[in-house]
C-alpha cells in the first residue's frame, strides 16, 4: 500500500463526499428554517438528474453524441431551473397548506415521504412510457473522463471539478446567508418564524427561496453523481437521500459549513473503507450509517454541534 | 311476449352456460429495476393468449395484468388481489425466484396453482404442489457455466454475487460447487447490492488476484456498470453471468462497449426453435413485433401454455360451479404435464419437485449489443 494509493482513495473520497455535501446542504437548509426533515429532498436530487437527461435528449435529438460543452451546460441550467421549480411546488402544494393549518411536524414529515413517493412513481412512469426503460444512461461531454496523470495516480478531470465546484458553492451560500438581505431574512426566520411575520416579513418568499436554492444544489449534486456512477434511475435518490441526510445530522443539522464536513466525511469513509479493506466492500453502505451512529453517540449535535434553541447556520 | 322474454332469457341463460370466462392472474415486474424482463415477458404471454384463448367447450380465457414492480411488497400485494378479488384459477408468475419465494406461502395457503415460468432457485417450487415452473433451475445453470470455463482451461475463477437476491446466491453456491467439483479454483468470493453503482473496492480486488475467469451471477442493471468500471480499470478476464444478466440491451446501454464479449446461459434462443410451435411462435413474434422473441417472452408463453393446458383438462361442468375444487385440479394438472409442446421445447413436470425434466440451456455471448448463440448443453 503505497502513497500513490493512499492519496487516489482520498482523491476519490472528497469526490463522492463533495456530492453528498451537495445534498446536504439542502436537507440542512430547509430544517433550519422548518424545522423538517424533507424525506423527499434526494428524489429532487433524482429530478435534477433526469431533467437534465431529459433537457439532453431534446437537446441532441435523443442521440447523445458529440455533446458540446455549451449543450451539456445549456442542459444543466435547464434542470436546475426545473428542479428549482419542483422544489417550490412541492413546498407550495404540500407543506405550505400543512404549516398554514397549524399541523404537526410529523404530519409534514409523513407528507415529505408521500412526496417522495410520488416523485419515484411520477419518473417510473415518465421513464418508462417515454423513456423506454426505467434504467438511463447518463451522457456528458468526454472531456470530463479525460484522465490526468499525477505521478502514480490517475484522476478523471471530474473528481477534481466536484469538490472545487463544492467548496465555491458553499461560500456562495454562505455569502447568500450572510452579506445578503435574503440571507438576512432566512436566518431571521430560522431564529424566530412567528416574530419575523409579525414584522411584516414575506416568509413564504424566504422558505420558498430556500426551497428553490437546496433544490438547484440538489440538482448540481444529482448531475455530478448521475457522471460519476453514468446510470440513473427513479429510485436512485433514496439511499443517496438517506446518506447525505446523514452527512448532514453528522455535520450538526442547520449548519451548512457542517453539511459541507459531514458530506465529506461520509464520502471518505464510503471510499476509503473498502478502499484499504476491500473484503469488506459489499457492507460499504453500513459504514456510513455507522459512523452516524458514532458520532451521535459523542456529538449528540453533530461535528458543528449547534444549540438549536440559540443559533441557526 | 311472454314468449319473446322466455327466448331471451333463456339464451341468454344459454350464452352464460356456454361461454364463460375463466381468469388467470400474470404478476410480472411491467416497471422497476427489471422492468424490461417483464415486459419481454408479457409480450410474450399475450402472443401466445391471442392463439390459445379458447377452450375446447367455448370457454375464453381473460388475462388479468398486474404490475409487482420488483418489489416483494408489491408481489405479495399483487398476489393476494389476483386471487381474492379477481378469483383467478391461476396466477403466472412472478418472475425472479426472490419474488416467487414471497408468495410462496400464500400460494400454499390459499392453494392457487401458480407458475413461475423462470425462477430458478430451487426452493422456490420444493415442498409446495402448488408452484411449478417452466424453466431449468440454478444447480443446472450453474453447472452448465462451470463446465463451460472448465472446458476451456479457465481454471481460476472469482465470483461476484448480490447478497440481496435469492436467485444471486443459489446461482453462486451452484457455480462454486460444480466448478469445484471439476477441478476448478475458487480464488475469491465477492459480494454486492441490488442497487449498488461503485464496484470499484470489487474491481480492485478481481485486479489483484488476476483470476482467468469471472462468475456474476447478478442482475443486468448492477451487471452494466460493474462491466465499464471493470474494464476500465483494465481487467480483461472473461465474464459470464446467468440468465438475470439476459438483456443485452441494457448492458450495451450501461456498459457501452465493456459489455462486448459477456457470456450468459439462457434458456431458449430464437436461432435454434426446438418444437414446431416454436417456428410458428418466433414467426408471428417478429411478423407483430418486428424483433426476435427473448428468453423471457418464450418463457413467459411456455408459462401460459402449462396453465391453459391444465384449464383444458379440469374444465368440466362440475368444477366451473367450485372454484377451489377446480383450481385444485389445475394444480394437479399442471404438475402432472406429460410431453407438452411449447415453445422452449417439450414440457414433461416431475410431479414431485415441480420442474421441468430434461431442459436444455443454451450459452450466448454479447458482439457488440447483439446476441451470439454459442452453444446448446443437454441435462
């Protein structure tokens, strides 16, 4: 076992680890200001991934080859809008009419696995009536497999592109929270939501607004994976949902610098294990929920441990 | 008038008595992972339903179609509606022994004959008379890959299976004992998940122990990206799987050109039709959909006859009014099947363990997303 690959699975741990980060922040995000766990939030990120599969097909006539850089981007921008606009929705036609009602938290929490329910059956039947099969390909650009040698090691372009692009986005939205008056408002909303309508505040337009902005992150998140692992489905959202809902409850739940470590955490140690123990590879996905379980057990809060009643974010 | 209504009722009762419609419930995964392999199904069983609909006394045979989605919730679901709220005589399905092993208990208990026309774990059909299949089983399977790498000199072999799935861990031990038997090295056993999309800690250990042949007895959508990362990291060992990989298609669409060269053993090839009905089959098949039927449509078919085979024996006056007493007989039936001429050849059930006796495999190989028949192994 040599430095080479050593820093390869490290490599290839922030890679997938930077994805799930994506995710989270969006699972982070929303409970910061809802108080929800929004189950349905790694089918947005299957959403984002097959619209952009889909904005691809039309725009290369469903051939998929020679796609430019430009179609492949134009694609992309589609399925955040689009993705955006699902994530709205579901918050304007599901959550938003529960809240109004005074209901429970749990009430909302069973609708957002209801909505996840209807987003994996909704693309099941898209797939397959239109699609031709439940199972997709994923195409993009080949310049993002072209493979970079370092000494020993060989990176794809892309897992060098996902943690860099992973890293801006989280100062972007950290920019967003801080240094803007949306920012301004949603971390308001997170620290008290009934004072802040009182004050006159349009709170649909902030939750709605954090709706949109964890779902085009999903989105990002959703293509990236969708070009690391090129096969996509409309289940694929589920276990990779459950695991950046667990970067981000590692990271501390309602802080997104903590999503951001928790996703990298999981990624590495879903990389690394079976990396440097290859039998254990067929129980990879045991390690992550493990690794939750230990750090709850000394971080009852998360890595960014937060206390919830004093600070959001 | 009295007269007139005398008539009409009377044909009317008259038409009720004469032509009635008997229904058999096809549980097959139309969506989901698999969905692919149930649909090549259907179209199968339909084709063949639109030849043999009618029974001798002008009874019609309805199909009713529901969707388990590869999901044993779904299958049991599926299952129990067909038969308590449909009362169907006989349930055809579901396919993938996983799912059939879910309904096994209900199938016993509510005593349905039921045919699960390709699982192939044997447990599926053992210690139940109400569930038959039409197909070979894993034991053979297994055999018939392990004799094909032994015989040509591959000597050393790791095999990579999907602990979720029955028919993946019987297709495995299957292998490994045969191959063991023959002479055969077992470098390493590897697992996976249903659903998995990184098999990279597997490819690196396959890259290691440089074995000269690969056995992955898994599904076709795991199958598909196991094969690209496979050959990407530059292993070139032959690979060959079983019967749940039999979409080529799929694979060509996962894999892109990794998937050249995979073998598989299925268990029919359109090439080589074994009956005359099987000529006539494959000829309306591609006359109404323009391909050549799979594996699974000819199964499927092979499914359907079994049942409407039994349906024609037990359908007597007698049994029309007793809905248990008649699927008992088809149950029985269906297990005591004799030289039936199907489209996978002639169908002769053990009564006892519920299999077909003397079912050939062929092996096929991918040539750039296209199948190639390789070879034909008698029992």
């Amino acid at each position: 076992m040599d430095v080479g690959f050593v820093l390869q699975q490290i490599i290839n741990g922030f890679s997938l680890g930077s994805m799930y980060a994506l995710i989270a922040i969006g699972y982070t995000l929303v409970y910061g200001v809802l108080r929800l766990i929004n189950f349905a939030h790694g089918d947005i990120m299957m959403v984002g991934a097959f619209s952009a599969f889909i904005a691809l097909g039309f725009l290369t006539g469903w051939k998929f080859n020679h796609i430019s850089m430009f179609v492949f981007f134009t694609a992309v921008g589609i399925s955040i809008i689009v993705t955006s606009i699902v994530g709205i929705l579901t918050y304007v036609s599901a959550y938003k009419p529960l809240l109004d009602k005074g209901a429970p938290k749990i009430s909302l929490l069973i609708t957002a696995i209801g909505i996840s329910f209807f987003l994996e059956s909704l693309f099941n039947v898209i797939a397959n009536q239109y699609l031709g099969g439940t199972y997709q390909a994923f195409y993009f650009p080949k310049w993002f497999s072209t493979i970079i040698h370092v000494g020993s090691l060989t990176i794809p372009v892309l897992t060098i592109i996902v943690p860099i692009l992973t890293i801006l986005i989280l100062l972007g939205v950290l920019f967003i929270l801080y240094k803007t008056k949306v920012g301004i408002a949603i971390r308001a909303l997170a620290f008290d939501i009934y004072t802040v309508k009182l004050m006159g505040a349009n709170s649909n337009f902030i939750i709605g607004f954090v709706f949109a902005l964890g779902s085009a992150l999903a989105a990002i998140g959703g293509i990236a994976y969708s070009m690391a692992y090129p096969s996509i489905d409309p289940y694929m959202g589920m276990l990779v949902g459950l695991k950046a809902f667990a970067a981000a409850v590692v990271g501390g739940i309602g802080s997104v610098t903590g999503a951001v470590i928790g996703g990298f955490i999981l990624g590495f140690a879903e990389i690394a294990i079976p990396g440097f123990f290859p039998e254990l590879g067929g129980w990879k996905d045991a390690f992550a929920f493990i690794l939750l379980i230990f750090v709850l057990l000394f971080r009852p809060t998360g890595i960014m441990g937060i206390d919830f009643e004093r600070q959001r974010f | 008038m009295k007269k007139l209504v005398a008539l009409g009722l009377s044909a009317l009762v008259a038409s009720t008595l004469m032509a009635k419609d008997i229904k058999v419930g096809i549980l097959q995964p139309l969506t989901g992972p698999i969905a692919s392999f149930g649909q090549k199904t259907l179209d199968g069983i339909k084709l063949i339903h639109s030849k043999y609909n009618t029974l001798p006394n002008g009874d019609k045979i309805k199909l009713v179609v529901v969707d388990n989605q590869f999901d044993k919730i779904q299958t049991v679901n599926g299952y129990k509606r067909l038969v308590s709220d449909d009362n169907v005589v006989a349930v055809e399905g579901p396919l993938a022994s996983s799912m059939s092993l879910a309904v096994k208990r209900f199938a016993n208990d509510t005593k349905t004959p039921t045919v699960t026309q390709i699982a192939t774990n044997p447990r599926v059909t053992a210690g139940t008379k109400y569930i038959t299949r039409a197909c070979f089983t894993d034991p053979f399977q297994g055999k018939v890959a392990a004799t094909y790498a032994l015989k040509h000199g591959l000597k050393k072999a790791v095999v990579v299976f999907d602990m979720k799935q029955d028919y993946s861990v019987g297709l495995a031990k299957a292998f490994m004992k045969a191959y063991k038997k023959g002479g055969g090295k077992i470098e390493k056993v590897l697992f996976i998940n249903t659903g998995d999309k990184d098999f990279n800690a597997q490819v690196a250990q396959i890259k290691r122990l440089h074995p000269q042949f690969i056995y992955t007895p898994i599904y076709a959508p795991e199958e598909g990206l196991f094969l690209r990362q496979l050959r990407a990291a530059g292993v070139k060992a032959p690979v060959m799987g079983g019967d749940g990989i039999a979409d080529p298609a799929l694979l060509k669409k996962l894999a892109g050109s990794a998937a050249n060269g995979v073998m598989y053993t299925d268990h029919f090839d359109a090439i080589k039709p074994p009956t005359p009905l099987s000529a006539e089959f494959i000829k309306e098949f591609k006359a109404k959909y323009h391909r050549l039927p799979s594996a699974f449509a000819a199964t499927g078919a092979d499914g359907y006859l079994l049942i409407y085979n039994a349906i024609k024996k037990c359908d007597t006056p007698a049994n029309s009014n007793n809905l248990s007493q008649f699927k008992q007989c088809v149950a029985n039936a269906i297990r005591h099947t004799k030289h039936l001429e199907a489209v996978t050849g002639y169908l002769t059930i053990n009564p006892k363990t519920g299999n077909p006796i003397d079912k050939p495999a062929v092996i096929e190989k991918i040539v750039n997303g296209k199948t190639q028949f390789v070879e034909l192994v008698r029992p």
